[in-house]
C-alpha cells in the first residue's frame, strides 16, 4: 500500500483547509486509515481515524467539532476536512494505514499503523 497525502498549505486564522489521502496498491476498504500530525520539537499526534468502512470515527480533542474525516471508495482516497484552524494546527500532516482487517474499528495509536504517506505541511497564521 502506498499513500500520497496533498491538500497541505498556509492559511489564516479561522481558515480552512482540506487534506486528502489517496491509497494505492490493496484493497481500499480493507483497512482503517487515519491522520497524524507532528510540530517541531513535538512527537507525533494522533489528529482523526476512520475504520475501513466509514462506521468509526474518533477525534483527537483538539481537533473535534472543527474537523471532519472521511473516506471515498472508489476514489480511494481519505479526507480530512479542517475548519477554524488555529496557529496551534501548524505540523506537517501524515496519512496512515493500518492492516487489512474484517472489523470496524480504527486505532489512535500510531503503532498500529503500518504506511504511511510522505505527510503534508500545514501552516496557519495568527
């Protein structure tokens, strides 16, 4: 599996920006994905995960009420939708993957990820 995560850029204060995640190689909808971002100097954060078939949804509490995750089969690409952003948000964003799985659950724990893409910069001014 491989992931190209794009959307990324500079914004304002109160701006807003969408990140998408295209999957390639298996099979889209077997895998949870999820978005994670690390700011310099910080480790690396969960932001948002979606489980394989869009049934599970969780949020970091940072980022709840202000963004939305979603996935789209058949383009097979992951999104992460994120309003009202905050200078706080500024961190490179990195897609993930997770292994094929039957449930319907997604992971906030990086570990259990195993691709990533190459990770988007987003940068938001005061």
């Amino acid at each position: 599996v491989q992931l190209q995560a794009s959307g990324g850029g500079l914004v304002q204060t109160g701006g807003s920006l969408r990140l998408s995640c295209v999957g390639t190689g298996g099979v889209f909808s077997s895998y949870p994905m999820g978005w994670f971002r690390q700011a310099p100097g910080n480790e690396r954060e969960f932001v948002a995960v979606i489980s394989r078939l869009s049934g599970t949804r969780y949020y970091s509490d940072s980022v709840r009420g202000r963004s939305t995750i979603s996935r789209d089969s058949a383009k097979k690409t992951m999104y992460l939708q994120m309003d009202n952003l905050k200078p706080e948000d500024s961190a490179v964003y990195y897609c993930a993957a997770g292994r094929p799985t039957s449930g319907a659950t997604a992971s906030k724990r990086g570990r259990d990820y195993i691709y990533w893409g190459q990770g988007t910069q987003v940068t938001v001014s005061s």
